[in-house]
C-alpha cells in the first residue's frame, strides 16, 4: 500500500493531493493566507516557546518545500 502525503503539509493521506486540514467544505485547497495563518499557529503551539516571527519564517520556508505553494509570490519573494 501507498502511503500519499498531502501536498500542502505534508500529512499522509489516503487518496487525493490534499488532506482534510489544508481543504474548504467542497475539498478545494484553502486560500494561502487562510493556510499560512493556520501552519503558524499550528507551529507556534507545538513550540510555546518560539516567537511570531520565528514561526512565521519557519511556516514560509517549509510551505516553499511543498508542491502546492513552491510556486506562491509569498513564498518565492522570500528567497
């Protein structure tokens, strides 16, 4: 068996190019801002200790890894 990863963070999955936590209610991929905001928050509770910026620019370098947003002005105007 297959094992896919979501191409947005990477979560495994079942089927598809997306997991349930990076899609709307009709299964589209969320917006990036709606995705990014959401990664960051995400990271900061993982790590209580890191500040906004510091896990804003880790969300930004891991999200320029992923497929679905290797290619997002927000992400590539980093480099």
């Amino acid at each position: 068996m297959t094992t896919l990863t979501c191409e947005s963070c990477s979560m495994p999955i079942g089927t598809g190019r997306y997991c349930v936590h990076c899609t709307d209610a009709e299964g589209n991929l969320q917006g990036f801002e709606e995705r990014f905001a959401a990664m960051t928050t995400w990271r900061l509770e993982r790590e209580p200790g890191l500040d906004r910026e510091a896990a804003e620019a880790e969300t930004l370098a891991w999200m320029a890894t992923m497929p679905a947003w290797a290619d997002h002005p927000a992400v590539t105007r980093r480099s």
